[in-house]
C-alpha cells in the first residue's frame, strides 16, 4: 500500500503520538509530496485522503492539521462533517428497499408519502413579484427524487428558489417547496434525497439513523459514520474552516451539538475517510465487502447507468458565494447522474475513466469510483465555501497521483 507519512513526520507539526512514516514507493511520495505543498503553503488547513480496490486500500495519507490554529494534527481516523455525502448512503437505502419490494422507482412517490401529491410547479413571477404556479403534469417518482430531476432544487444553486422564498414568508399560504420545473424534464440539485429519507422511513418503519445502521453502516463496520457523535469522536473531528477577505484561513468554532430524534438523508451526517471508502468498496464489488451484501449487483449496475437521457447534469451557480462557488468539476465534458451518483460520460484526462460515478459534501468532501478501471478514493477536507479553488486542486493532484501510481492513466 502507498501509505502517506502526513506533516508530522515531516517536522512541521508536533509529532507526538504519531507513529513513525512507514516507507512507501516514489508514486506514493510523489502524492504526499503534492498534499504536503499544499499544506505548507497554507492552501488547506489539512486533509486526509485514501483509495482503494474492491478488497484493498492501495493508498492512505493524513497531512497537516484538524485545526490550523491549534496545529492537531490530522490522522486518517480524523472525523468530518460530510454533509451532502450521506445522499449516496440514502439512495442505497431506498434502492435496498426496491429490491424488497417496499419502494417502486416509477410510482408515483406520493403512494407511500402523501406530502407529495398535488405538486405545484413555479412558472415564474408576475410584476409585483407574486408567484405564479400551476399544479404538475406529472407525479414525483422515487427515480426523479434520486436523480435531482424531480423539480425540488437548493436555494443555494437556484435564485428563483431565493426569490420564492422570501415571497412565500409574506404569504404562508403559499406552498413550502414549489417544483421549479416538471418533473423529469430538467436536472436541478436540490433538497429530493431528503424527501427519498422521509420515504425510506415510511416504508421500512424505523427512523433513517437506525435504518443506516442495521442495513448499511453496521453491516459494513461503518463505525464512525452517524447523524450523532461521540465525546471520544468529537476529540477526532476536524475543526471547520472559511476564507477571510484575504483568502486565509480561519477556523471556525465546533458547531454545538444539539440532541435531536429526528434526521435527514440529504445532508448532516459525520463520517471518516476509511468509514467511507468501505462504503466505496461495497459498491465497486457488486454490493458485497468483507461478507457483507448490501445491494444486488443488477442494482448496482443499474445505479451507475445514465438514468436521466439527455439533461445535462452537475452544473452549478452560486446564488450565495460565502457558502459555494460555482461548480463545473469538468469543463467541457458531458455529466449525467445516475441513482446515487453524477457520471462523466467522457473520460477525463489523465484520470477516471469515463463512466465514473463522483459526489461532494458542502465542506469540501469528495469521492469517485470508476468501474472501468477498478479504484475508488475520497478526500476529506473542511472548507467552506463549497468548491473552494484550493481543495479542488488538492483533490485533482491526488486523483492524477492515484492513477499514475497504477499505471492506468
């Protein structure tokens, strides 16, 4: 295995605690070499990166710091908050449970969760800013909720949503969350996977943190991955970090930990590096690790095919550039999403191949996997806004490092 020797081993942050560097081939320092810089120059405060084929971790790194101002340095069982990444976790969840038979892709989602009959579609505003809505043509489905092409779309990435809103708090009788299109006729990100929670919950009866531990994190060993962290947890978590006006990073208090009975599938979730790459794993093996099965391998390839036709996917602009900027991961190359993931339907330079499955969190957490080529990796950083420029090359130099070092670029 590449295995990274992080910071502290080389003498830039206290050492203490942190085992000796174990000796790697030259493609595995030439990746820590590209994390390190990035770290001492102070681009990202600290990161902690890994990849793996279905049976094996192939490359592991920790470097610099959980938190830049206290210099805790990271370590590969560091704690994040990976926000939007708990959405894959989810559509796992919802796709065990059409293999049970619970949950159907193509009714309309509405049989099992009543909230969602009697959609209304946002058609625009009239001259006094009122919105204008219609009911929809067509129902919201589980696949349209799983693949963002049910009309629900994030006031994050999405100024009309911005704009209804904020008529919707002078109004209450307008509807909460309009659709800002028909269902299934244009790809949108937006707050779906949270509704495909609410419907995992309806057809399983438990609440979606057990429903993830006894049907995916347990079975999986997933231990450090849950809505709710521990006090020996929360000593290993990575503090959360901004951009001053300067571009320097700042970190940020812990958020506090309220207790709550109630969570969603669509972000809010803590997690590890190797937690999620197991998860990656699974995947990359037709639905089994380590004696565990958590889906079919049909499932598995039906959730890495394009289910969205032709809508272009995964394109975003900032409607609030303290929390995102905008997002285009790869310029020029045609993106789709499947039940779970976005697909590059072509393949990137001297990387993934195409067919690709990839997603982020908000704090700036990534993974891939490519079925072609057999590997799987995640990179976890905590950066706020989304995108951040910096953590973006982090992650392209250590995808490139990977792939290089396995001779299938």
């Amino acid at each position: 295995m590449l295995r990274g020797a992080g910071l502290a081993a080389a003498g830039l942050v206290p050492s203490a605690g942190v085992a000796a560097p174990v000796r790697k081939p030259l493609q595995g320092e030439t990746i820590d070499a590209a994390l390190q810089a990035k770290v001492i120059a102070k681009e990202i405060p600290g990161v902690v990166a890994m990849a793996a084929n279905e049976t094996s971790v192939v490359y592991q790194g920790a470097f610099g710091a959980r938190n830049i101002a206290a210099a805790t340095p990271m370590s590969s069982d560091t704690v994040f908050r990976i926000a939007s990444m708990v959405k894959l976790l989810t559509s796992v969840a919802a796709l065990q449970l059409v293999e049970r038979g619970k949950l159907k892709l193509d009714e309309p989602a509405a049989n099992i969760d009543p909230t969602l009959a009697s959609c209304q579609v946002l058609t625009g505003f009239d001259a006094k800013g009122v919105p204008q809505l219609r009911p929809a043509h067509r129902p919201v489905t589980l696949r349209n909720l799983l693949t963002h092409t049910s009309g629900f779309s994030y006031p994050l990435w999405d100024p009309n949503v911005v704009r209804y809103l904020k008529a919707a708090r002078a109004d209450p009788a307008l509807p909460r969350r309009p659709l800002m299109f028909e269902p299934g006729t244009r790809w949108a990100y937006g707050g779906g996977i949270d509704n495909v929670s609410q419907l995992v919950e309806i057809a399983s009866g438990m609440g979606i943190d057990r429903y993830f531990t006894e049907n995916i994190t347990g079975p999986l060993g997933m231990n450090d991955t849950g809505f709710v962290i521990t006090g020996q947890q929360r000593a290993r978590q990575a503090s959360l970090h901004v951009r001053d006006a300067g571009g320097k990073l700042v970190a940020r208090p812990f958020e506090k930990l309220a207790p709550t009975a109630a969570f969603s599938g669509g972000g809010g979730i803590y997690s590890t590096a190797p937690d999620y790459l197991v998860l990656l794993q699974a995947l990359l093996n037709g639905g089994r690790f380590r004696g565990a099965s958590i889906l079919r391998p049909d499932t598995i390839a039906m959730m890495s095919t394009n289910q969205i036709g032709n809508i272009e996917a995964g394109i975003l602009k900032t409607a609030n550039p303290a929390l995102s900027n905008d997002v285009d991961f790869f310029p020029g190359i045609h993106l789709r999403w499947g039940l779970g993931h976005m697909i590059n339907v072509d393949p990137v330079r001297d990387s993934r191949a195409a067919g690709s499955l990839t997603w982020a969190g908000l704090f700036n957490t990534y993974y891939w996997i490519d079925p072609k080529k057999r590997i799987a990796g995640v990179i976890m950083m905590q950066i706020l806004p989304f995108a951040d420029r910096q953590a973006l090359v982090a992650y392209r130099q250590f995808e490139r490092g990977i792939y290089r070092a396995l001779g299938a670029a």
